[in-house]
C-alpha cells in the first residue's frame, strides 16, 4: 500500500509541474488561435503523462531500458496527440472562419448567409442566434422602410391638404379687402369652416405625435360595452341621415371594457365616420360587439366594396389614404393611424379585413375582470 501511495505521490508532482508550466503558456496565448491552444493542451496532457512517468521511473530506479521503453510510448502518444489537436484546431479555425465571412453580410448584403458545412454545436447555436438576429433586423429595416415612406406620404399629402385651404382662406380674405365680396357673410361663413378644418388637422398631427412619443394621457375607467356603442352610435346618426346610410348597432351580451372614454369614443367615431362617408346611399353600416374569451372585439362593417388585397397591410399606417373607392375626399390619412394608436394604448389591436360588399375593422380589447 505504501509504495501505491508514493507511486501516486511521485506521479501527481511531475503531472502538476508540466499541468503549471502549460498553464502558464495558455495564458500567454489566449489571444492566439484557437488551433494553437488545442496544439497546446495537447502537449500538456502528454507533458504531465510523460513527467509523472519519468518521476515515478526514477523513484524506483527502472533498468535504461525500461526506461528508454516508457519514454518510447509516451513519445509516441505524444505524436498522435498533437497530430489529432492540430487537425482539430485547423477544422475549428476553418469553421470559425467561415461563420466570420457570413457575418459580414450583415453589413454588406444585408442578411446573414449561415455556412454550408456544420461545425461544433458551440458553432452551430452561434450560427442559429446570428440567423435569428439577421431575420430580426430584417424585419426592423423593412419597418423603418415603411414608416420612412409613410413619413413622406403624409408630408406630401399635407403640404396639398394646406396649401389648397390656404390659397382659399387668402383669395376670400383678398376679396373681402378690396370691397369685391358681393356676399361678406358667406364668405366669413366659408373662412370658419376652412379654419375649422385646419385646426381639425392641426388636431390629428398633435395627437398622433403624443400617441407615436408614448405621451397620450389616458384615464381608464371601466364602462360598458352596451354604454361605449351607445355613444358612439348616437353621434354618428345625424351624418347617417346626411349620407342616407343606414346605421345599425347589435350592443351583444353584457361585457364591460376599462378604457378612457374620450379616446376610445374617437376610435368608434374615426371607424364609423369613415364607414359611413364610404358607403353608398341607401347602404348600411353595421356595429356589433361580442365577448371573445378574455377580450372585447367591437367591429364595424361597411358597404364601401371591399379594399384591394396590397392596400390590407397599410391601411393603419400613418398617412395611409387608400386608393380606388377607398380614395376620401379631404383629410390627411391620420384617422386610422390615430384608431391603431389609441387602441395600442389600451393593450388591445386594431385590424382590417374584407367581407361582402365591403370591409370590417375590429377592435380588440382587453375585457375588465369580473367585479
């Protein structure tokens, strides 16, 4: 047993002297090639066989050639070793290689390109995160792509929408100057209404920038669903009238929604006054609210024809105005980028789809739990 215990002694000090010395040399390279540091602890595993070899060899006084025998073998462990770390050290170097290519297309081609050839399952789950980060700033630049050209949509249709206003506002002021207005009353009648209409865009534009800044004021209260139509339906009838629209309402079972009041009424009102100017006379517009699980959906239905698929995707963003029959007659295209805001706001999402003869937006929202 003792002499066990000082093979295994004799043993440990030459493995923990040739263990400290590659040690020492791995921590002056460890800003060097991987290929290296494998060639490396190769050599030490080998170094710490042979030295606790030779240290217990020369403790119990082996014949030369015993010795010359121990040291033949461990030398050519040690040839192996290194061979097999080095071709290991190469094949990883090369794979890291190419994961380094692929990752400049991030900034060159745009996305990233995942090597042809597996590599390690260190390499490989590298590979899948970087993919996944390519596909997640694909989608952020195809967003900053939309809302850029929604920027200068809504900037060229609001130049147009003051310029046209203005120019009147300054003909009639014009003409009310120089003595020309056979009707002044008319004209400081029309002059109201052109004023009215660009504080109205005024409006919009402020909204929209404290809705898109996260600065929206909100007061939610819980309410129900059956009082939130029937608000929003008593002041869209007079305009119903107006069109010769007819506007129905089917309130559902009984559900209640916490929400601030004068935000969610300008959702209702922006969804229904555009559904209303839309639709042909003698049409109908539809309100209808169900409970759906844990949420609210409130939907309204137009007869306007339906909107084309391409136009489906945009018809929230800002400065959106439609094309074809969805073309309206004034406005800068906020109402519905204002209706996707304030429905955010509230945790719920607005969407649009195509049904016949028209189209129905639906405003989901998150029911208010049970008192």
């Amino acid at each position: 047993m003792r002499d066990i215990l000082l093979i295994a002694l004799f043993a440990f000090l030459g493995a923990a002297a040739a263990g400290l010395a590659g040690a020492l040399v791995l921590r002056l390279l460890r800003h060097r090639s991987v290929a290296l540091s494998l060639t490396v602890v190769a050599a030490v595993a080998v170094t710490a066989m042979l030295a606790g070899t030779l240290a217990v060899a020369w403790a119990m006084f082996l014949s030369p050639h015993d010795l010359a025998v121990v040291t033949t073998v461990c030398a050519m462990a040690a040839v192996v070793s290194l061979a097999t770390a080095l071709l290991l050290g190469r094949w990883v170097v090369a794979r890291s290689n190419a994961v380094t290519r692929a990752a400049r297309s991030f900034g060159e081609a745009g996305g990233f390109a995942a090597p042809d050839r597996p590599g390690t399952a260190e390499i490989d789950a590298l590979v899948r995160e970087l993919a996944a980060t390519s596909a997640k700033l694909e989608r952020s630049r195809e967003r900053e792509r939309a809302l850029e050209a929604s920027r200068r949509e809504l900037v060229a249709w609001i130049s147009h929408d003051l310029r046209t206003p203005l120019a009147g506002l300054r003909a009639m002021s014009e003409a009310l100057e120089d003595g020309m207005a056979q009707d002044p009353g008319r004209y400081f009648r029309q002059i109201r209404t052109e004023v009215e209409r660009l504080n109205g865009m005024v409006g919009d534009l402020f909204e929209l920038s404290r809705i898109h800044a996260g600065a929206l004021p909100l007061t939610p209260v819980r309410m129900s669903v059956e009082e939130l139509l029937g608000d929003a339906l008593a002041a869209a009838r007079a305009l119903a009238r107006e069109q010769g629209v007819r506007l129905v309402g089917d309130r559902g079972e009984a559900a209640a929604v916490e929400v601030d009041a004068q935000a969610m009424t300008r959702v209702l009102g922006n969804l229904m006054v555009n559904a209303i100017r839309r639709t042909p006379a003698d049409g109908t517009v539809a309100v209808t609210a169900r409970r759906d699980a844990e949420s609210v959906v409130l939907s309204v239905t137009d007869g306007c024809g339906g909107i084309p698929e391409e136009d489906l995707p945009r018809v929230f963003e800002t400065g959106w105005r439609g094309s074809h029959a969805r073309t309206p007659p004034s406005g800068a295209g906020l109402g519905l980028a204002i209706v996707r805001g304030l429905v955010e706001a509230h945790a719920g999402r607005a969407a649009v789809r195509n049904v016949a003869g028209g189209c129905r937006f639906e405003v989901t929202l998150p029911a208010a739990p049970q008192p």
